[in-house]
C-alpha cells in the first residue's frame, strides 16, 4: 500500500469511528417548550471536513463523509421544520453556539453547533 493509501484509510477508519449527526429535540417545559438542534463534525486540520451530521436524517445518528454542514443556516433550516412540526407560530429566544474539541491536536477536531429556540404558540 502507498502511503497515500495507509493516510486514507486511517482518516477513514477515524472517521468512522467518530461520526457526527444530527439530533433536533423539543422539551416541553412548564413555562415554555424549548427546541434544541445539535450538529457535529470532524475535521482535519480544523478545515477539511472528514464526517458531519446528515441534516436530512436528523436523529438517526446518519453523517455525510467529507461535507461540512456545520452551518448556522443549517440548523436554521431545521429549526424551521420542527416549528412547523409541532405547529407552533414562531420562534423566540434564539441563541447558537459552537464548541471546538481537539481529539489529536491539530491533526484531528470535532466541532459541534448548537441551537436552540423557544416556541411561541
């Protein structure tokens, strides 16, 4: 095997086992239901994207190889779905943050985005 080879699979055989998802959760409080949206994703160098979360299949822990969907109009979008979803008006509240982890530093990241919002019924 060439090394180019052994380095793609290594970077294959890591990202199959750090995979990145989707997951869109709605917790109904007592003063408010609250939507939350989680995406990860790995990459390499903390640029090339290796696995990130399958915004079409959220809560089925499915990832895209070497595609970036870390990405604040992404978890708008399902934010979007879920309103409707759950037949609320509108939205309030909105708030989105991303965390950083280096899993081998510099080599490897995982990156997770995280969004939330209260249902205005």
């Amino acid at each position: 095997m060439t090394t180019l080879a052994c380095r793609a699979c290594i970077i294959a055989a890591l990202s199959a086992l750090f995979v990145g998802c989707v997951n869109v959760k709605t917790i109904h409080g007592e003063d408010a239901d609250v939507v939350t949206i989680k995406n990860e994703g790995y990459f390499l160098f903390k640029c090339v994207p290796l696995a990130s979360g399958d915004p079409d299949n959220p809560n089925m822990n499915r990832y895209i190889m070497f595609a970036d969907t870390l990405k604040v109009k992404t978890n708008m979008r399902l934010l979007a779905k879920e309103t409707e979803r759950m037949g609320a008006k509108d939205v309030s509240d909105i708030a989105t943050f991303t965390t950083e982890e280096s899993v081998i530093p510099v080599l490897f990241s995982r990156e997770t985005m995280q969004t939330s919002a209260r249902l205005v019924w």
